[in-house]
C-alpha cells in the first residue's frame, strides 16, 4: 500500500523548553512497519551531529505506532481497524508524546496521527425482507419509513443513496439526520386498487460512496389492504423536542396527538413506535398506548448520543385498519455534570503518580506532561488548570488542553529532594466541577558533592618506639550525594617522608573506614614529625575527591640513658686532681652529663652515691662537687665517690660513674672557691607532693586535737554548773572556810551559801512543807557579818546528824519566829523548822565547842499578823567574837519587820523548797547528770578513736 504522510509542526513557546506538534496520518488496514513519519527530518535535527540524539515515548499506551529511538522514525505497529478504534467518529486520531534530547537539551514532541478510513465495509440492513400493509385508499405522497441501512465506514465511504426496484407506484425520499445518518422513506406516489393487484415486491438497495462502491439490499413485501373510510391523522406530522441529560427517569419527553373521524372502534387510536425502530430508541424511550405520551426510559448521556429519531405510527381498532406515522426529533441538552479529567505522563517514572528529574536539569527544564479533558461541551467543558505546591515548578501550555510543568529554577536534591505538586482543573460551568491530583516529583541524585573531610588538619601523636602496625587515628569524609555518589574510599596522597622513603612505607590507611595504621617504629631520635595528605574519593562518574592533611608528631619515650661528658671517663672512672690545702666549699670538680632524650626525659639530676669520707657535696642541679671542709692529712691521698645521674621521667634511667680525688701538692686557684655553701650537704630542701601531703595530715590532727579539747572542756564547765544548781540550798559541797566573797563568814563544812557573784536564784526561799505559821524565809545570797538584837529566846541550834539547825515554834497560832518555851532540847511536841544559818569563826562558840555540839541561837518571839512577811537585813560589819548570840534587832510595829541599828539591805522573797521534794528532785537530776555524763564519755572516746586513726 502506497504510503501517505505529511506533518504539520506548531512552536509552542520560545523558550529552552521547546513544543513541537506534528501531525502525520495513515491509512487503517495499513501493514505492520508502514513509515508514517520521521521526527529527526521533519524537525531538521540530525542524529549524526549528535550521538546521544535520542527520541523516547513519555508514556506510551499501545503498540499501535513505533518509533525508532535513534532518529524518531514512526511506524505502524499492528493492523489498525478504525472503526474499532474510532467507532463513527467522522476523525480519527492517535496522539502521542515524544521527548527529544539533542546537543543537551530537551524537546517536547506532540505527535498527532490521523488514521483515514477505507472503505472496508458495506452498507447492511438489519432485516432481509420487511412487510408493509397499506390501505388501497392511501392518499398520493402517504410516507412510510424504510428501516436504516448501516454501514461503519465514515465520510464517503459511509452510505450516500437508497434505491429501490423500478415500479409505478412507489418512490425512496433519502434524509440526512443531524448526527450525519441517512434515513429512507417509501412515498406513494400513485393510488392503490387492491382488485387490480393486491401485493407488490420491492427491492431497496443502500449505495455508499467508496471507491469501488459498496451497497447493502432488503426485499420490501406491500400489502394492499381494502379501504377503511378514514385513517388517524397526526396533529403535526414532524416534531422537535429537547431533553436535559439529566432528566430522571420517567420524565415526560413529548406527546402525540391523532384525530379519527370514524366511530367506534374504527375510532378508537393506539400508538406505537414504528416496527423495526432503532433498539437505542426501544431502550431509552416508551410510549403510552393510549395517551400517545412518550416518556424516558433509561438514562440520556449527551456526551454518548446527542439526538434521538423517534418515528411513531398512530392506528385506530377497526378492520383494514390504516396507520399514519409522526417523526419526531429528540434533541439532548448537555449540563455540566462531568468534572474535568487530569492525565499526568511524566518524563521518567517507575510509578504512577511519581515523576524523575536530575538536579543537573537546566531552568525551565522540561518534567511532565499534564492533559486535562471534560466530557461536557461549551461552557461546561472549558477547564482551567493550575499548579500549587512549589515555586520551583510552573505549568507552561503545550497545545489546547494540555500543559508542561517545568522547573523555574536549578534543582539540589541535597537540599530538597522530594516535591509534592498539587494539580487542579476546574471547569466553567454552574456550578464548577473541580478535580485535584496531587503528583510528586523527586529529584534524582548527580555527583555534584566531594566527599569533605571533618577537619582540614588531623593533628595526631605516637608514642616512639611504637609496635608496627599499630592503630593511630580514623579520619572521616561525609558526601552529601547517595548511592555510589556517597560513597567514599580512602587513599593516601603519595608523596616524600623526611628521610627520603615514600610515606607508603610508613604509614597506612584502610580504604573503607579512613583508619590509619603505622607500618614502622618511629624514633624520637631521628623523626620528629611526619606531614602527609589522605584523599577521600567518591565513586560517582566523574568521581569527586578531597584532601587532609595528616600531622604526626612522634612523642618521646624515656629510652636513652643519660651518660657523663665531663670528665671523660675510662672504665667508668676518672681521677681528677684535688689541692691538699683545699678548704672547705672548695668546687672539686663540675660533672657535665647529656640525655638524648626530650623534655622531662631529658631534665638530669645529679646525686653522690657512696662517700665514705663525706667530705663532698653534689648540686643536684649543676653538678658541682663541693668540698665540705677542708682537706687533713688524715684523709689519706685517693678520695673516692660514686657520682650518678638521673633523667626526670617518670620511670628514671640513670647512669653512674667513679671519680677518684688525687691529692696533689699544688696550690688551691682562687676562681675554684666557693664562697656560699649550701645548708644541706647533698640536695637543697623541696617541697613536693609528699611533703605537702604530711603537712596537710599534720594540719587535720592538730584542728581534731583542738576540737576534742574544746568538747572535754565544755563538758567540764556544764557538769560543774548542774553540780552547783543541784546543791545550792540542801547542798553538801565543801566551800572555803575563808570565802573571798565574804571574808568575815564562815561556810561550814557543809555550807550551802554561794559566792555571790555566782548568785542567781531569788533571794528568799520559802518551805511549803510547813504551815502558814510556820514560814521562813532565808537568803540565798552569802551571808554578812552583822550586829543582832539579842535574846534569850533567839538561839542557833545545830543538828549533829543532819548538818542543820534547828528551831521550834509554840504551836499555838502564833506567826513565824514566836515561840515560847524554846530550848536547845528541842522537845517532841513542838513541831521543828529546819533550816541552815551561817557561823562565822568565833563568834558563837569556841573551837572546842565546835566539834562537839554545835552553837545555839534562840529565837525571840514575834508578833505578826498571818501573812506577814518578814524581811532579814544584814550588815556587812564583823561579828562580835563572843561564844554567844548578839543581835541588835528591832521589830517594826506596823509591819512586823525586824530591822538592826543600820539600815538594812532587803532582798526579794522567794519560797524555800521542802527538804523531800529537794531529795527527789536531785534523785532525777543525778540520773539526768549520768545520761549526759554517759553521752559526754562517747562523744569524747570517738573523737578519741579518729584521732588515734590520723
């Protein structure tokens, strides 16, 4: 078959993105592999300029068209049936997109191709042979409708003409219906008699316009029926409706209307679709036999048929009964009720809704082809699309409906690495029909990053003499890129050591991980330092690399001993010459030593080992040798010592030597007197850790030992307090005879009276045990010598047994201190207050008396009022030294108060504790007194302990 083709090229845009439509067509039936078309000619690109020219299918649906990816040649792919493709649609296309990709840059190709019809099919009724009855009065021109010929070809090729066989009384009228058929219809053109021939046959034929032509034919069988007087007549015999596509079912679409003259039955009208009516028409439409109301069916799409024919016959019940038909049109109204339709095909994708595009793409760099499309017509199929999701990308229009989405801007996968776009269409109509598609596009990733290293210098030390093959350091390089872009090996920068050897020969480093090993022992001594370079290299194409650089610097170690180089010695020994008149800080000799090593390693000391004379002394830091006193003859003429050095590491190398002093005759040289000696004969006093640590220790015994003395002292002074508040009124602690706060008392053996700057309970003390007649009130202050009124009645009486003394009241009512019949027996039915009074020395009895009974004094009598208070003042005079009582007392006659000549010194009342409660109360303080003694006794043991542990 001869091959047609042509093209057509439209220039979208003028930018570095570039839209190209090509149309091209072909013939349907055509053979697999027909040319229909070459891109590479048509848009004058020439592979031959370009090697990596190239043309691929952006999303390719069928094997109808292939194409050649080296030059864009297209060719059919499989036989192709048009109207299985295209059914009648009067074009038929095939569409397609294309990229191009030629001397670095992209080209969208939007390819059409028409296939033409053939006429490959002919024209076909649906029946062979139809029967027809018609009334022998049929009036001239009474139309009847032939059924439709079809015929899938399209254009010319589909059916022109019907014809049918040659007779007299019969003509074919052919119609074009708005979707492009043709309809036929048998027109009377001359009037019937049933008795001159009542059957006719007729040949209808359908004719198309192909080239050879092609016709389809039924036999048509007439009828001749005898007359009925009259037949239904249509109100209108052709009609024009519309329909919404929308209508629901049952929706009334027309309604017929007949009129028959005849009575009864020949009256009488039924309507129906005509026999042999299109099965669509039976499907979608029915009709009311009586009404004539046609209704719908099945729902009307207006994008799958736009119209409807409807051809009803109207005929009446009686016999011989004559039908009339109507035409009537039904045409679709289309309402928007199809949202827009998006199809993305992007340029490189492994899955739907997914599209690829390198970070090295240009701006404006072509990515997806975006096709929108609405089923609705007019306004409601117009559609507006959008893109949102990114600034990085925009819609371009290709052509009509369709739009790119290309980049605004370079890409960087390490910055973002995925987009997720929103694409929305929406169409014009109301309301709007809106559909939205979300698309994501990933960039792919392009070597574009070297590996870097973490740190641009690796300052690394080894230790000297160190094992071979030992680990060092591990250097690290990050690339941003993935895949083998990311990855990273590691390789060392060839280059010179210091002694001339490559570095290959000292040092390693592992590939995979950037660890570097040693591959030598390293010598302080000869290498100090190593300088190289690691390179990190990535495994993309072109591979990217970077550099470090790797400073070693080599540690000393303690591993040379030091070694004398003055004097110079044989055998370890030398002999130097020493004056015999030598005195004392004469500088004998000045060793000298060198240590290969550095540092601290490197810092000598230098000690006297043996010196059975000692009469030398060593710098420990110079290494002077110093006379310590002067030479004798008894030192004999060979002096000897063992001199050593010793390095400053941690772990000491030292070295030894013998040097042996020759005395000799000769004269001592001015410049060899040392004129200061030092204070210790060998090394100069340092601190160093030791010496502060025992200082600390020393420091912490002696702030414990402080503490522990403070506690013990403390727990003195409160047991001596408690002692003296337990004892101050029934107390038998023994008190100075002689008291310093009051010279002229005496205190007894058993005193309770304080000094009386240690005063500080009230100064009266009143017994509750006795009667209200029976209150006394004593101070608690040192008692004062004074000059007290006699009586006879007013005695001191001292108990032997009980150290107290000892005064008896009448009993009869009488107030404090007026007794009667008072006496130094003291009998049994008086009853007895007792108390203590003071005795100052001599006063009341001799020395003698003393020790066998004790003084007395007796009381006078008093007369007070119950609940009179009684004040006792004293004078600071001296007694007199009589061996009995004398007092100068005067009773106040209003108040009952006992006053001396002077003017007396009043103290505050207090109230005297019975002699029982005072027991009890020292049972529970004694008791009180042992816990804390006890506590006291721990406290001071632990102290003790922590002390002994220091």
């Amino acid at each position: 078959m001869k091959i047609y083709w042509s093209f057509f090229m439209v220039f979208c845009m003028t930018s570095s993105v570039f839209c190209t439509t090509t149309k091209y067509f072909t013939f349907e039936e055509d053979a697999p592999g027909t040319e229909i078309g070459n891109l590479s000619e048509d848009l004058k690109i020439d592979p031959s300029e370009d090697p990596e020219t190239s043309f691929k299918f952006i999303q390719k649906s069928n094997s109808i068209v292939d194409m050649r990816q080296m030059d864009g040649l297209l060719t059919v792919g499989e036989v192709i049936d048009r109207e299985k493709l295209c059914q009648r649609s009067p074009q038929c296309l095939i569409t397609f997109d294309v990229v191009a990709f030629s001397k670095e840059k992209f080209q969208l190709i939007h390819v059409e191709i028409e296939v033409k019809d053939i006429n490959d099919h002919s024209p076909q009724f649906t029946r062979n042979e139809t029967h027809l009855d018609i009334s022998e009065d049929a009036p001239p021109n009474s139309r009847f409708p032939l059924d439709v010929a079809v015929d899938h070809d399209v254009g010319d090729n589909y059916i022109q003409s019907y014809h049918i066989s040659h007779n007299s009384h019969f003509v074919v009228e052919v119609s074009t219906l708005e979707d492009g058929e043709k309809s036929a219809e048998l027109v009377l053109i001359k009037s019937l008699d049933r008795e001159t021939e009542d059957f006719y046959t007729i040949e209808v034929t359908a004719t198309d316009g192909g080239a050879p032509q092609k016709s389809g034919s039924t036999t048509l069988y007439i009828r001749v029926l005898d007359f009925n007087d009259n037949s239904p007549t249509f109100e209108h015999s052709s009609l024009k409706v519309e329909l919404g596509e929308d209508s629901p079912i049952g929706s009334r679409v027309l309604k017929v209307h007949a009129f028959d003259p005849d009575a009864g039955i020949n009256g009488e009208i039924v309507y129906g679709f005509v026999e042999g009516s299109p099965s669509e028409v039976t499907r979608v439409f029915q009709i009311d036999l009586i009404s004539g109301e046609v209704t719908l069916k099945d729902n009307v799409d207006y994008e799958t048929k736009k119209s409807y024919e409807l051809h009803i016959q109207a005929s009446d019940l009686g016999a011989n009964s004559v039908s009339s038909t109507c035409r009537a049109i039904v045409d679709i109204i289309d309402v928007n009720d199809n949202a827009p339709e998006i199809s993305i095909k992007p340029m490189t994708s492994t899955s739907d809704g997914v599209a690829f595009i390198t970070e090295a793409a240009a701006e404006e760099s072509f990515v997806a082809l975006i096709s929108t499309s609405d089923k609705d017509s007019g306004p409601n199929g117009y559609v507006r699309t959008s893109l949102e999701g990114h600034e990085h990308f925009k819609l371009q229009q290709a052509y009509s409906d369709t739009f790119m989405i290309i980049t605004t801007t370079t890409l960087d996968r390490e910055s973002i690495s995925e987009y997720n776009l929103t694409v929305i269409s929406e169409d014009l109509g109301t309301p709007p029909f809106k559909t939205v598609k979300h698309y994501t596009i990933r960039i792919t990733d392009e070597n574009d990053n070297p590996p870097l290293f973490s740190k641009s210098v690796y300052d690394v030390s080894v230790i000297e003499n160190n094992i071979p093959g030992s680990y060092m350091t591990t250097v690290v390089a990050r690339d941003l890129d993935v895949g083998k872009n990311g990855k990273v090996s590691y390789s060392l920068v060839e280059s010179k050591a210091p002694d001339g050897s490559s570095i290959s020969t000292f040092v390693s480093v592992d590939p995979h991980s950037g660890s570097l090993y040693t591959l030598r022992s390293f010598d302080f001594e000869t290498l100090k330092d190593v300088q190289f370079s690691v390179k990190a290299t990535d495994k993309g194409f072109p591979s990217l690399s970077s550099t470090t650089l790797i400073q070693i610097r080599v540690v000393d170690d303690n591993d040379n001993f030091p070694y004398f180089t003055y004097p110079v010695l044989r055998n370890n020994s030398a002999e130097i010459p020493i004056p015999m008149n030598a005195n004392a800080g004469y500088l004998a000799l000045k060793v000298t030593a060198k240590d290969e090593d550095s540092g601290v390693n490197s810092e000598l000391h230098y000690h006297i080992l043996e010196d059975e004379a000692k009469l030398f002394s060593v710098d420990k830091h110079t290494g002077e040798i110093i006379l310590k006193r002067k030479l004798t003859a008894s030192g004999g003429d060979i002096l000897q010592i063992y001199v050593s050095v010793v390095d400053g590491a941690r772990e000491p190398l030292s070295s030894s030597a013998n040097i042996r002093f020759i005395v000799t005759d000769t004269g001592v040289q001015e410049d060899q007197i040392v004129v200061l000696l030092r204070a210790k004969d060998d090394e100069t006093f340092e601190f160093d850790l030791w010496s502060i640590l025992v200082i600390s220790f020393a420091g912490g015994c002696v702030l414990l030992l402080t503490a522990i003395i403070i506690l013990t002292v403390s727990c003195t002074i409160k047991r001596r307090r408690r002692s003296f508040g337990r004892d101050a009124l029934y107390g038998s602690t023994p008190l100075s005879k002689n008291n310093p706060a009051g010279p002229s008392i005496y205190s007894g053996p058993n005193g309770f009276l304080r000094s009386e700057g240690d005063s500080m309970q009230p100064c009266l003390y009143e017994d509750k045990s006795l009667s209200f007649e029976e209150k006394l009130f004593l101070p608690c202050k040192p008692f004062e010598q004074t000059f007290l009124w006699q009586d006879e009645k007013y005695c001191l009486q001292r108990s032997g047994t009980t150290d107290q003394l000892s005064v008896k009241d009448s009993g009869k009512g009488d107030s404090d201190f007026n007794d009667s019949d008072s006496d130094s027996s003291g009998g049994a039915q008086k009853p007895g207050l007792t108390t203590f009074q003071p005795l100052a020395r001599g006063s009341f009895c001799s020395s003698s008396d003393w020790k066998v009974k004790p003084c007395v004094i007796q009381t006078r009598n008093l007369h007070a009022p119950p609940g009179s208070s009684y004040t006792l003042g004293f004078s600071r005079t001296p007694l007199y030294n009589h061996t009995h009582c004398s007092s100068h007392l005067w009773r106040d006659g209003v108040g009952g108060t006992l006053n001396t000549q002077r003017p007396l010194q009043t103290f505050r009342s207090g109230t005297l504790p019975s002699y029982r409660a005072h027991q009890m109360r020292r049972a529970v303080m004694e008791i009180q007194e042992q816990n804390e003694d006890l506590q006291d006794t721990l406290m001071i043991n632990a102290a003790a302990e922590v002390a002994t542990t220091f």
